[in-house]
C-alpha cells in the first residue's frame, strides 16, 4: 500500500515537473487573435500597446502583445521548443542576432501576398504605401531573390551627428570633403577637441556602408557586400581603408575603453561637451541623450559622410528596422493584417508620436521639431546609402562584426596595424563568399 | 516488510532531487554535448550532422577562441593566486589578531559579496574611467603630464582589469570560509607553539594552512568554477568582450558563436570544451593538493 502511494508520488510529482516546463496555454492563441512579440527600444512601449489597441478596434483580431527590452530572452526559448510568435518586431544588429538567424536558417514567411493587400481602412496597396527603395533593399530581401521576407519598419538618417553652436562659434566650415576633414581635424586638434568619437565599433556598420558608397558608388558597394573576389585589393578599397585608418588616428584616445553597451553614452557625451566633433549615430541619440548634461548653447546638427572630392556624392546611411513572420508562426493571415496595418496612416500617427518614423509616402507632414531637420538631410543632396552585407550561411568563428568593425578599436588605441586588419578582412572574406546563401 | 517499507521513504526521499537532478542537469549536458555535433542555427528543424567538424575548426584557426582561452586560463591562475593569498592572509589576521575593529573589517570585506555583479562592474567601470575615474586620478596626483591609463580601452591591460574587479569581488567570500575552518583548529596548538618559541609567520605555515588544507582543496575547485562563471558575467557587464576581443572569454565567446553567430552547434563545441577543461582542471589540481588528512 505504501510502496503504491510512493509511486502516485512519483507520478504527481513528475507530472507537476513536466506541466511546470510547458509552454503557452494553447487555447489563448486562436484565428481571430495574434501574438506581437516586439522589442521595447529608445521608442518606449507605449507606441506598441496604442497601435495594437487601435489594430484590435479596427480588424476585430485580437493581439496579445510581448513587449521587452530583451525580447529575444522572453521568445527565444519558446521558439527553441516550436512555440513562434505570429509577428515579430526586432531589427538586425542585436547582440543576440535573433532575426540574422532567423534569416540564416531560412526560417521566414515570405511576404509577398502581405505586400498587395489593401491596407485596413485605406484603399491603398501596402507596396505603394512603403517609399522607394525600402523594398530592393537587401535588409529586406535578404537572400538577393527579389523576395521579401522582412518588413521595414521605423527608419531613422545614420550619419555623423555634431555640435552645430560649436562649429559657428569656432568659425569652422562644415567639411564638405575627407581633406577639409583632415583640415579640421588638425585645426580641432590644436584647440585639444578630437576630430571623432563613436558610441561603440558596432556603429561603424552604417559609416562602413555609407564610405563604400561614397568611394565606390552602388556599383562598388554591391561589389564588397557580396565579397567578391579581389574587391579588397581594388584603389576603392585602399581609399576605404585609407580614410579609417586617417580617422582612427584623429579619434578621442579614450574610446575603446567605453565603447560597450554598458559606457557607451560616455563616448556619445564626448560630442555634448565638444570633446570630440563628429560621431556617426542616428537620430535616436537625441532621445538617449536627453537628459545628459551638454555645453553651452549645445544645438545638434546630423551631415553625411563627406564626398571624396569638391563636387562629389556625399552619402547618410539609411537605418532601419524590421518585422516579420515566423515561418513557424499559427496565424499567418491575421498576421499579415496587422503588418499591412503597420503602414496605414493611422499607425504611422501612433508610431510618429514617439518619434519613430513608418518608411511610408506621405511621412513629411508628420515630422516636428528637430526631427524634421534630421529628416531633410537628403533634401540636401546628400544620397541615400541603403543596404547591408548579403546573407551568409553561418561561418563559424568568422562574423562581419569581428572581421569588419571590432577591429577599429585597436585601430585607434595601436594595438592593430591596417595590414593586419585588412589580412583579416581577405581571409575572412573568402570564407563568407564561400558561405552565401 | 519492514526492509521494505524503509526502501520505499529512502526512494520517495531521493525521487524528487533524481527527477530534478536528471531532468534539469543530466539531460541538457548530454544535449550539449549531442548538438556539437551538429551545425545548426538554434531556431529551425533543419540540422546537419558535422561530427567532429566544430572542434576540427576550433582548434586548427579559430584565432578568437584561441584568446578567449588565453584570457579564461590568465584569469583562473591570476585571480585564484591573489585572491587565495589575499584571502588567507586576512581570514588568518582577523581569527588570530586582536585587530581594533575587527568585525568592521568582517563586514567591509564581506560587503562585496552581496553586492551584484551588474553592481560591482559599475563601480570599477567608474573606477577606470579614462579622463576622470579614480585610478587615473590617483596617478596624475603623482605624475601630471603623463597619458591616462586606458584600463578597459587597452588590449594589453583590459584582462588584468578585469581580474582586479574579480579579486575584489571574492575575497570576502573566501575569506568568510577560511575564517570558519581557522576556528575550529585547537587554541593550545598556538598555545605550545608560542611556548617553543615559534613566530607568527612559522605558525601560520606550520599550523593553521595545514590543518584548513581539506577546506582550501574545496575552495581550489571553487575557484576554478567561480573564475570561469563569474568572467562572463563580468566580461559582459564591464567591456563586452572588446576592444577587439581582447577581453573575451571562454563563456562570452561561446555566447556570441551560439547566438550572435547563429552557430548554436559550434557553440555547444566550445560548451563541450569548457566543461571538460574545468573538470580536468579541477581533477588535476584535487590530485596534486592531496596531502594525507592530519588528525590530532
């Protein structure tokens, strides 16, 4: 009898321990409802839940909302089990490169069908509702087949953002060239300000992007993001390595040490107190640095990368975010919806009102404040830069962030020579072009 | 009957820590193990079997690993010697001395223990600091025209900076241990031994370290899992690996293989290379410090 009652024990027991490892309770997850799992950035979590509410009232589809900063903590481990989310929301560039693999894996829904449908309470097709240029972009077709997988989402101008009250006061002349920036530089110097900082290497993706096309065109940067053969031994790419090496020598000293995701705002204060000119960013750092002390009549100003030469493009990187459907995912209609819903006018209001900004026609009226100086800059005649490095299967021990970026923070404190930086760049390179998709 | 019915409480007994044991230990080292050799990304159905594929590319050029290696051995060696002398030392000073506000200093030193790790890495980030922190203060008190130490931007200095903050963080701790095991050892051994003449320095290597040895075998096995957990944490929380991977480590490095690199296989590889290196360096070091068990 007791042996029998040890053993229902063991049974409740195992039982709990299973139940207690389970995941979602199916039944909350029905036709009529999605889940929206999206990462809480600089944007906050309010845009998110007003949007949902707003989709909910529109469509009748419910939405059951995860929002985190860490989102891919709270979803990673349901997706490992077979448990997707219908959309996500969550750009490329994390640390845990949640969407790169999803990408890698060839794990996304296809959005094509989500791209003609009419979007909910307007008499417009999503395709001609998303800007020009959005849709070629290889962010959002990843896999170079003219198929998108990847909606975009929330662009914000990359470039290098500055103390504009400090070059008026010093009487300095925005550079319009890489020698005025040298110039500069040594005019800065002088006066003990460094010509450049940057948060952290990771933000020298969009810099890194936006150099190709200023040294090399369109033509150049498809060449070198696909690796092709040779393409770092070309003049281009001399140049290119030419003006990093330059601008790691005019970088405040101090830069490696606090460029991680923890001190990374004390490099983005070198700018606020005109220790340093220039760092590329986007127009998110406002935000971030809302509240950080700064100099004196401290007034942000947003250039492109310089031209070449007098005359040339100059180029501002194009930074977006992007959103997609799990191939995995339960509610793949309804989640189509909601994206199609994404660009209707109504939640480019929503989204507007915490400054994230829908790549949708029509955008310009919702613009305010500094934002809409930020947003002119290709008004300017400063071109846009769009794009990314083609997707790879994953090599192992080889990522573009330590091949391409990292290595400017030994650049600037001595520890790396360009040569051995560039070797790396080659050797890595044949082992990505080996590996694409 | 009787025989019986005890079998059936010592089974009931150890049934919910085997379950627990088995389901949240046992299993997922053997899957670590299992998925390296495989490649795949984490998140698809679509896995290919390598072999032993991960571990041939780990070892012949993975330039990365190999200093994320260097960096896990320098910290186990530098932060357990200075922390087990640190430790002993004043464990030995605060049971053995009559020092004016001892318990204050029991305290002071245990503080950092309960401090989080998040917490602790704030703390020397800001004591690092290039342009303003303490350290470089401190120096160009002395030396005003000299350059700021880059402590966390140098790829020479930045692991050693970081075994700095990790030495702070676990002195106490072990300190608290020693002190315990010290207190058990016979006041008349110190006793006879100040009778015969003999000093504090020849007492404390004559009496206290080898009757504590069983306890500072323990505490060499903790060491070893302590550095090579607590790093990561550190690694992360401080300079995330940089600048340039010269601060990586073997959990950081595995971390961003598995997840960054969408190589969730490779990244169990370098799991199963962790797990067996500590286990054969804790054996090893068990083996060598075995001394026969002193009884008085």
């Amino acid at each position: 009898m007791r042996n029998r009652t040890g053993k229902l024990f063991l049974l409740v027991l195992t039982t709990v321990v299973f139940a207690a490892c389970g995941g979602r309770d199916e039944s909350t997850v029905g036709e009529g409802r999605i889940t929206v799992a999206a990462l809480e950035s600089a944007y906050g979590s309010a845009l998110w839940k007003e949007v949902t509410q707003a989709f909910s009232a529109k469509t009748g589809i419910e939405v059951e909302l995860v929002i985190d900063r860490n989102i891919e903590d709270v979803i990673a481990p349901g997706m490992q089990a077979g448990d997707f989310p219908d959309v996500v929301h969550l750009a490329t560039g994390r640390e845990r490169a949640l969407t790169e693999t999803m990408i890698k894996e060839g794990a996304l829904e296809p959005l094509a069908d989500m791209l003609e449908m009419v979007i909910p309470g307007e008499n417009v097709r999503v395709r001609d509702k998303i800007a020009g240029g959005f849709l070629e972009s290889s962010l959002t077709n990843p896999y170079s087949d003219r198929k998108t997988y990847l909606a975009p989402m929330f662009y914000s101008p990359c470039g290098l953002f500055y103390n504009a009250n400090l070059l008026e006061q010093k009487g300095w002349d925005l550079p319009s060239t890489w020698d005025e920036m040298w110039e500069l530089g040594d005019k800065a110097r002088a006066e003990g300000i460094a010509l450049f900082a940057y948060p952290t290497a990771g933000y020298f993706d969009a810099f890194f992007y936006a150099l190709l096309y200023v040294v090399g065109g369109t033509d150049f940067f498809d060449r070198a993001t696909t690796f092709t053969e040779g393409i770092w031994e070309t003049e281009e790419a001399r140049i290119v390595f030419d003006i990093i090496e330059t601008l790691a020598s005019y970088t405040e000293r101090s830069v490696p040490s606090n460029a991680n995701s923890a001190n990374f705002t004390r490099n983005q204060q070198l700018v606020l107190d005109n220790k340093a000119i220039f760092m590329p960013n986007g127009t998110w750092v406002t935000g971030e640095m809302r509240d950080a002390p700064r100099a004196d009549g401290f007034e942000w100003g947003l250039t492109g990368l310089p031209a070449l030469e007098a005359g040339g493009d100059s180029y501002s990187y194009t930074w977006f975010e992007q959103a997609w459907i799990p191939a995995g995912a339960r509610n793949k209609d309804a989640a189509k919806t909601f994206l199609a819903y994404l660009y209707s006018d109504e939640a480019a209001a929503i989204f507007a009102r915490s400054s994230a900004y829908q790549p949708i026609v029509g955008l310009g009226d919702m613009l305010e404040g500094e934002n809409s100086l930020f947003y002119s800059i290709y008004d300017g005649g400063t071109k846009a830069a769009l794009g990314a490095f083609a997707t790879t299967v994953p090599v192992e021990g080889v990522t573009v962030y330590d091949t391409f970026f990292a290595p400017v923070d030994s650049l600037v404190n001595g520890s790396r020579t360009r040569e051995m930086w560039v070797n790396q760049i080659k050797r890595n390179s044949d082992l990505l072009r080996a590996a694409l998709k | 009957m009787k025989k019986n019915s005890k079998g059936a409480f010592i089974f009931m007994c150890l049934a919910p820590s085997v379950v627990l044991f088995t389901l949240f230990m046992v299993v997922p080292t053997i899957n670590v193990f299992r998925m390296s050799f495989y490649r795949w990304g984490g998140y698809s159905a679509s896995r290919t079997f390598v072999g032993l594929d991960n571990f041939r590319i780990l070892f012949s050029g993975d330039m990365r690993f190999l200093q994320s290696f260097q960096n896990t051995v320098l910290l186990i060696s530098v932060v357990s010697i200075v922390t087990f002398g640190i430790s002993l030392v004043f464990a030995s000073i605060l049971s053995r001395e009559e020092v004016r506000g001892k318990n204050f200093f029991r305290v002071v030193f245990y503080i950092p223990n309960i401090l989080s790790v998040v917490i602790i890495s704030a703390i020397f980030s800001a004591i690092y600091e290039a342009n303003n922190g303490m350290l470089n203060s401190i120096i160009s008190f002395f030396d005003r025209t000299r350059e700021p130490v880059y402590w966390l931007g140098d790829n020479d200095i930045v692991i050693f900076s970081i075994a700095g903050a990790m030495v702070w963080q676990a002195i106490g701790y072990y300190m608290v241990m020693y002190m315990a095991s010290m207190a058990s050892v016979p006041e008349s051994l110190y006793e006879s031994a100040n009778l015969e003449g003999a000093g504090k320095i020849h007492q404390f290597f004559r009496i206290t370290v080898p009757l504590i040895w069983s306890n500072i075998r323990t505490t060499m096995t903790f060491f070893i899992i302590s550095s090579i957990n607590l790093s990561f944490l550190f690694v992360t929380a401080m300079t995330n690996g940089g600048p340039d991977g010269a601060s990586e480590v073997f959990l950081s490095y595995m971390y961003r293989q598995a997840y960054t690199n969408s190589s969730y296989g490779y990244g169990m590889a370098i799991g199963v290379v962790v797990f067996t290196f500590s286990f054969a360096l804790s054996g090893i070091v068990n083996l060598v410090t075995y001394r026969d068990p002193i009884e008085i």
